[in-house]
C-alpha cells in the first residue's frame, strides 16, 4: 500500500503524462497556477510554452491538487533534478506496471492521432515544431478504415 502523498503524485504523474501528453521535464514543470481550476487545461510553462486540454477522465486528479501555493503538482517538496520521474517509479512498491513518461506521450500522441486532431493543432500541443517528430508513431495506429483510392497500386 502507497502513502497517501505517493498514490497522489502517481495520479498526477499519468495525469499529466497520459492525460496531457507532457514530457518528463515539462511535467515536473507544471505547479498549481499552470492548472486550470477544472484540472482541463495545463499552462505548460518552460521553453515550449503552451496550452493543453487535459483528458476528461484525468481532469479531477488534477483540480485536486491545486493549492493556494504555488509549488510543483507532481512531488511538491521535492526540488527538480533530472531523473525525478524515474526515481519516483522505480522507488514505487508491488510488483505492477512502472510507467514511463516516453510511453505515456507517446500514448496520448497516437490517441489524438486516431482521433483526427488536425496535424497544426497536435504539433501546437505536443510542442514539437515538424510532422517529422511523429512521424516515428504512424505505425501504432489503425489500418485505414476507407476503401483504397481507385488510382492507388493498393485497388489493382
């Protein structure tokens, strides 16, 4: 059984990780002003500033977490150093799944890729400047649910 302030900083972690699709330095980032009251949207402060929509199943852990201090959402109290995430996981009792921060964005990518956000908002939100920064995630997603166009090699 966790503490109850490492179940709180696992949620928010896979919060901001599947639920916002944040990097491991961005998440660490995100303090209780960057969380909208609702916990639906995340000021992703840092170099690559911007705004991002929280899914909606993750929004409540995140709104439970602001607090009138401005201090760090994911492990308040623990200052920033670069492998806090992974310290945190691996430090994590039981014997389930450990999460990775790479994986949980690469996550909430392909699932705004099936889900047909438009290529200039999911480049917006991802932070990343070019279609080549996904285009390693294509081959997770669904074969092409539409007929092949009559003039492809695929309709011969």
């Amino acid at each position: 059984v966790q503490q109850e302030n490492r179940r709180t900083s696992a949620r928010v972690l896979l919060a901001l990780g599947v639920g916002a699709g944040l990097t491991s330095s961005e998440l660490c980032a995100v303090t209780s002003s960057n969380v909208s009251e609702d916990g639906s949207l995340i000021a992703v402060p840092g170099s690559r500033k911007r705004t991002v929509h929280v899914e909606v199943e993750w929004r409540g852990d995140l709104a439970s977490v602001r607090n009138g201090e401005d201090s760090a959402v994911f492990q308040p109290g623990v200052r920033w150093y670069p492998n806090k995430v992974s310290d945190f996981v691996r430090s994590t009792r039981g014997d389930q799944l450990r999460p990775k921060p790479q994986r949980m964005r690469s996550t909430w990518l392909v699932l705004q890729m099936q889900r047909g956000m438009p290529v200039q908002d999911l480049l917006f939100a991802a932070g990343v400047k070019s279609l080549d920064a996904l285009a390693r995630f294509e081959r997770f997603l669904p074969a092409p649910a539409v007929a092949p166009w009559p003039g492809s090699p695929e309709h011969r």
